[in-house]
C-alpha cells in the first residue's frame, strides 16, 4: 500500500511555501514492546524528494527521530500553476507520492 | 544529485537488485544513498563529520531556529530552520543533542528550492535543537534548548 501524503502549496512572489503531511508509524526500531522485550521493528521514511515540474529542489534523508505522521514545510522557487511533488521511501521499500499544482 | 537521482532510478525499476547480483555494484555503495554513518552517529560532532566531512562550525545570527522553549510532547517538537537569509543555502541538517543517535534529518537543496524547512521531530530529554547549516562551503550553526516534560522515546 503506498504511503498517504496530503498537500498543500501557495506561491507568493515566486517563492511557494510546500506543506506536506506524510502518514506514516516512523516506528525508529528503538522502542520497546514490553509485552515482548522486543523492540518494534523499524519503519521510518529514509528519503524525501521534493521536484517542481518534475526537477528535484530538495532531497532529503530522515531518520527514525522524526516524529509519527510527519509534517514537512519547506520553501521552493516556482509560481502559481507550477506542480510540486513528494516522493517518499521508507527503510521498507514502501513508496508514496502526491502532486499538486500550487495555487 | 546526479548519482542519487540515478540510483533512486535504478532501485525503482528494480535494476538495482540485479547489478547486486550481477556483482556489478557492491551492497555498501548502494546503502551509501542512506547517509548510515551520520544517522548511526552517537555524538554530534561524528554526525556532522558523516554529513559534512568537518565538524567546525561558525556561530551564526542569519539562521532563525524557531523552537518551543517547552516541549510539552516531546514525541512531536516543531522545529523551523529559516536560513533564506543567505545566499547559496546547500544543506540543512537537524539535530538533537542528546537523542541516543543525535542525527534527525538532512536537507540538500537544489538552486531552485530556499533554505527553509519546517519539520517536528523527537525528543528523549532536555536538549539543544541543533541546526547546521553549509552555505558556500561554510558551515553555520544555531542551537536553542527545549525543555522536555514528557520523553518522546521509549514510550
């Protein structure tokens, strides 16, 4: 099942402002199941990818500290009408992508 | 950006497990898309040497590191590194001072993107937020301490 991301983006004089909110466990592989003494196992998204109009602007790469169901806002140059798009692995080979066309 | 867009391409096809096979690319180079040894780091000067490939870093007033002075969750602290006040933003990297691998996230930015990220990480205990960011071969710093009432890690 790929990965759901929900967007958002608005651009203000040429600078568009991407929000991105990813579901996902981030699960690190440190906590404890203390039914088990096991940890759970790791699932957390390793890479990111941000393109407008297809060319990547922002790569990049997570690690289990980021919080459960992350929220992403990063800045890129592009205008209104210009798509954006997430691309998302995680540690699993689990993929998810959203595209939206900035407002 | 060119080789990890590369490898990104041939993992999605699927090639990338046959070169495995094939012995045409070893195991660690393809790992090497995942920065390992700076996200497995447990100090922060041995992450940012896997980062940045130097530790030295300049105190800097033009990064804005907003953060929660009390972190009332720290399973969920935002964090938001503004550096678009400099020119030729490459990297911004995220991290926790005393979270057992203090590494939380790595920006790289294209010329197209500004150095801006807004993110919300995890945090075991009081500890410094910090941000490092690499701007025309520089590396700059900023750092703010959160006060964390309820662990974010160990659950």
């Amino acid at each position: 099942m790929s990965i759901k991301i929900r967007m958002r983006g608005k651009s203000k004089g040429g600078v568009a402002e991407v929000k991105a909110l990813i579901k996902h466990p981030m699960e690190s592989g440190a906590r404890m199941n203390k039914k088990t003494g096991k940890p759970y196992p790791a699932k957390y998204i390793d890479m990111v990818t941000v393109a407008v109009n297809g060319t990547p602007a922002v790569d990049a790469q997570w690690s289990g500290a980021v919080s459960a169901n992350p929220y992403m806002a990063v800045k890129v140059k592009a205008n209104a009408g210009d798509e954006v798009s997430v691309s998302i692995t995680d540690n699993t080979g689990a993929k998810g992508t959203s595209t939206i066309k900035l407002k | 950006m060119k080789r990890r867009s590369f490898l990104k391409g041939t993992l999605a096809t699927g090639a990338a497990a046959v070169a495995v096979n094939a012995g045409l690319l070893t195991p660690s180079t393809v790992l090497a898309d995942w920065n390992a040894k700076a996200f497995n780091a447990k100090t922060t000067d041995d992450a940012l040497s896997g980062v940045f490939g130097s530790a030295s870093t300049a105190d800097s007033g033009d990064i804005k590191l907003k953060a929660p002075a009390i972190a009332e969750n720290g399973a969920v602290t935002p964090v938001t590194v503004d550096a678009s006040g400099i020119d030729g933003v490459e990297t911004i990297a995220i991290m926790a001072s005393k979270n057992p691998m203090p590494l939380v996230c790595e920006y790289t930015f294209a010329s197209n993107a500004v150095g801006y990220v807004s993110t919300r990480i995890k945090m075991g205990q009081t500890m410094n937020v910090i941000a490092v960011v690499k701007a025309g071969g520089k590396l700059l710093k900023a750092q703010q301490e959160v006060k964390v009432t309820i662990g974010g890690c160990g659950g």
